[in-house]
C-alpha cells in the first residue's frame, strides 16, 4: 500500500472521533508551545543581556585602582592612588593589542540650575572615552582635546540629569553649577539605560575633561580607572595579559605579590551572562518538554484504545492480503499524524504566547527558527515512540481472533 493511501485511511480514522483525537493532540499543542514560548523567553532574556553588554563599549576593558593592605587591614577596591595618567599613556603605546584608552576619575556632587537641583555622579575623562563607549550626543557635541588641556569648565550630561535638571527646556549652552563652580553644558548624551555588569543608570553623570575634575573638584591627581579599547573582540584577552604585565613592571609590583590595580574585560560578563541564560533557557525548556512526553503517554493511550475497537478491521486486512507491516505502518502513520498535527497547532500557540508574553509583561522574547524546528521534530519522535508499541501489538494481532471479535 503506496503512503497516500495511508495517510487517507489516517486521516479517516482519526476524523471518526473529532473529540477525541483533537483532545489527544492538546497534550502535544501545549507541550510545543510552552517549548516554543519558554526558548523564546530564555533566548529574548539573553539576547537583551548581551545587548545591554555590547552598549557599554567596543571591544572594552576596565582598568581601576585596587586594594591595599594597611597594617594587615584589607581595603576595598578603588582604595589605591597609583593609577596614573602615564599609566594610561603605556598602556597605548606598548600594548599592541590595545586600540585605545581614556583616562578617568570620579566625584558626587549637588548640581544646579536655575531653581532645580540634582545629586549626581561627575566624572572626568578625554573625548576618546566616548568612542571607546560606543556612546553618540544626542544634542551638541563632546568637549575637545583643548578643553583637556585648558582645564575648561565644559560639561557633557546624560539623559537623567537633562530630564530632573532640564526637563523639557534646551541644555545646550545653559550654565550649571557643580560644586559652586560654573560649568557650560556643550553637550547631550544619548540614554543607554541600566548598566548589565554594575546595574547602575549609565546617564545619570556628568562629564567633565579630566583636568577639570582633578584641579578644580577633587585636587587628586591619581586616576580611578581607565577604559581601554582592544583591537578586536578576539583581542581582549591578550590586552588584558599585555596591560596586566605592563602595570605590574611600572609599578614595581614584585612576584607573588598582589596586583594593586584592576582588569575587568567585559567579554567575561558577557560570557557569565550567555552561560546563566543558557542554563535558564534549557531548565525552561525541560520543565515545558515535560507536557510533550504527557502527551505521548495520551496517543499511545488512544492509539492502544483504537487498536482494540478496529479489531475486526485488522482481521479483515491480515485476510485478504495486508502483512503485519502494513498493519503496523498504519497505525505507526496515524499516530505520527496525530502527533506532527498537534505540533503544528503548537507552533501557532507558542508564537502567539510569545508575542502575547512580550506585549503584556514588556519582556524581551526571541522566537527561535531552531527551537520551532526542534519542537517539530520532537513532536514527531514523540508519535513514532509512542505510536509504536500500539502499531506492534496491532500488527501481532492473530488474523483468526481479530475476525471473531465482537
């Protein structure tokens, strides 16, 4: 028997008892989609991760001050002054995987303008450090080399502190003060929201060139931290090899003491970041899979149940001719069916949760092509593992019995 004639006499079978077998495909349809929707969510949350890790600079390294230990007292890091600008200056001149490097330093301070005031993170750099960042203006532009050299009172703000200072008025050319001193906003950063690594709200701050900070607001003429821009993405590590070593020589750092700076590459956040959500992801798609194999247990149920009710039929077949391949190959196709039917409804239900899940509760999810590929799949191995125990016991059926069945 050719497989059209098959799947026709499947599909007359199953079509008998509409109910029944569009009960039994339930289990399937739910399982692929809470497969489908579940992937989705743990990829989506993934992906805006690493988004959110990507947004905070090219190819980028942190370099900050360490921790120094007084009298057997261990203090946190950022406690040590030896980070300093020509610190910065090595780095890009004798780390030839590194691209480039800004120095930076940091202070709180009350802003002002006009009757508004706002309590905000200043921080004093080059104008380097925003490509670094990958961080365009949204209005204006960034201060200059001469700003640096000149010590300016210039400022760039980020989208917090233009909304709670500015609101909906023009920053651009307004004075404010910071620390009592006078500042002129030159520019306007674009938002990029909630930092992944710190959890911090990367615009809330203002920048300032470095020597500003440094000689006008804080009188520290040691560094915080460096940002650093490698080469390439693959390059990351060996800058951090080649800027660990670096450091290590200039500041006379001996072997088997500890490093009194630090080297954070964000290429391992993103790594730690893509491993939790992997395990997320797949702890999701278990506990979902687990409808898939309820719902094999519900054809093998039907599918044995229908076994016993066409009885009479496989007599009928096994007389006239049908070997007990053919016997078992149609019940095999039937639940096979049954099965890739289910899987297709499912797949319609879990893209329509996912979108349902994005709309309603805001969360990132990424409906993965792979993920409706495995489902489906999935769905079919779960009507031929299922379906087979039935088709066997149908296909061993003697001819003789089968046709005294009442």
């Amino acid at each position: 028997m050719d497989l059209i004639s098959i799947l026709r006499i499947a599909m007359r079978a199953l079509s008998r008892n509409k109910m029944r077998s569009a009960l039994t495909m339930l289990g399937i349809i739910i399982g692929v989609g809470a497969v489908i929707a579940m992937v989705g969510v743990g990829q989506g949350a993934s992906k805006q991760v690493q988004d959110q890790i990507s947004a905070m600079g090219s190819n980028m390294l942190f370099v900050s001050s360490g921790t120094v230990n007084r009298g057997g007292l261990r203090l946190g890091w950022g406690q040590t002054k030896t980070l300093v600008y020509d610190d910065m200056k090595a780095i890009v001149q004798q780390a030839p995987a590194v691209k480039e490097a800004a120095p930076g330093s940091a202070t709180t301070a009350q802003v002002v303008f006009g009757s508004d005031n706002w309590f905000t993170n200043v921080q004093g750099t080059e104008p380097q450090y925003f490509d670094i960042r990958s961080w365009p203006m949204q209005e204006g532009v960034s201060f200059t080399e001469s700003d640096v050299t000149s010590a300016a009172d210039v400022a760039v703000i980020g989208a917090s502190v233009r909304q709670n200072l500015f609101g909906a008025e023009d920053p651009i050319g307004q004075t404010v003060r910071i620390s009592k001193l006078p500042f002129k906003v030159v520019g306007v950063l674009s938002a990029k929201g909630q930092s992944a690594a710190m959890g911090q709200d990367q615009d809330d701050v203002i920048f300032v060139p470095i020597t500003t900070l440094q000689k006008k607001l804080t009188g520290e003429p040691w560094l915080r931290y460096i940002v650093v821009s490698a080469v390439s993405k693959d390059a990351t590590y060996a800058a951090q090899q080649e800027i660990t070593g670096l450091l290590r020589d200039r500041h006379r750092i001996r072997q088997g003491q500890d490093d009194d700076f630090m080297v954070r590459n964000l290429a391992d956040v993103a790594q730690l970041a893509d491993q939790s959500s992997r395990v997320m992801t797949m702890l999701l798609a278990s506990i979902a899979g687990v409808s898939l194999i309820v719902g094999g247990i519900g054809i093998m149920n039907i599918m044995l149940v229908s076994v016993t009710e066409r009885t009479r039929e496989i007599g009928v077949r096994m007389a006239i001719g049908a070997t007990e391949e053919d016997v078992q190959r149609q019940f095999l196709i039937e639940a096979v069916v049954l099965s890739l039917m289910g899987g297709a409804a499912g797949i319609l239900f879990g893209v329509g949760s996912s979108l349902i899940i994005s709309k309603l509760l805001g969360w990132a999810v990424l409906v993965s092509p792979l993920a409706i590929v495995a489902a489906v799949i999935f769905s079919a191995g779960v009507g031929v593992f299922f379906g087979f125990y039935p088709a066997r016991k149908a296909a061993r059926l003697d001819p003789i019995e089968a046709l005294r069945f009442e």
